[in-house]
C-alpha cells in the first residue's frame, strides 16, 4: 500500500517538474541559478513523501527520477572549470617516498662535503 502511495505520489513531483521545466528555455538548461528551483522542488518533494509515508530515502524510485531528470534535461551540460581527481595510488606513492628517500641522501651529500671543505683548510 505504501509502495503504490509513494509511486503515485512521486509520480505527481515528477509532473510537477515537468511543468516547471516547461518555462526553462533549453539555453538556460546548465545555469544553477535558473534551474535550481525546479530542481529543488523535484528532490523536495520526493524527500517529503518518502519521510510522510515512512519510506527510506533515497529510495530506487527517488533515485529513478534524479537520473530521468538529468537524462532528459541535462546531458549536455558540461562543468566549465575541470574536476581534478587524485592521481593513481602508485604515482602517489612516488610523490610521497622520492621525496623521504632524498633526505639522508642530501644529508649525507652535506655531511662530506662539508667534512671535505676541512680537510683542504
């Protein structure tokens, strides 16, 4: 009974997001501050009658609607400035012990050449 309550239920957030949608002209479909409303709404709306109705959220059917949305509105939006990921955990292992490895070689270089500048005064 609840499955069916939250279907129908969800089913009139995602209309209403449609009809939201509808006043979004497609050069406007990446820009947060336009989109972000209707957004909100779908992603509210769905929270308010999983949490009304007692249903986990997010749920399979919430999760369903977030991917239709951004599927069906917002492909082609691409991120302006690039996402940086860390490296791979091998190049990260490198960055970290080549420069721990350097230091007793260094001290050790310092060491004799400051011991060789004795011997030659």
């Amino acid at each position: 009974l609840i499955d069916g309550n939250y279907t129908n239920l969800t089913l009139q957030c995602w209309d209403y997001f449609v009809y939201l949608m509808r006043n979004v002209r497609t050069s406007e479909l990446c820009e947060w501050k336009i989109i972000s409303r209707p957004y909100s709404e779908l992603r509210g709306c769905l929270e308010f009658w999983a949490e009304h109705l007692n249903y986990s959220y997010p749920n399979a059917l919430a999760e369903q609607y977030i991917f239709q949305s951004h599927h069906r509105y917002f492909h082609n939006c691409t991120l302006e400035h690039p996402v940086y990921f860390d490296p791979p955990e091998d190049v990260l292992l490198a960055m970290i012990i080549a420069p721990i490895c350097l230091i007793p070689f260094l001290v050790t270089l310092v060491i004799w050449r400051s011991k060789d500048s004795k011997a030659q005064a």
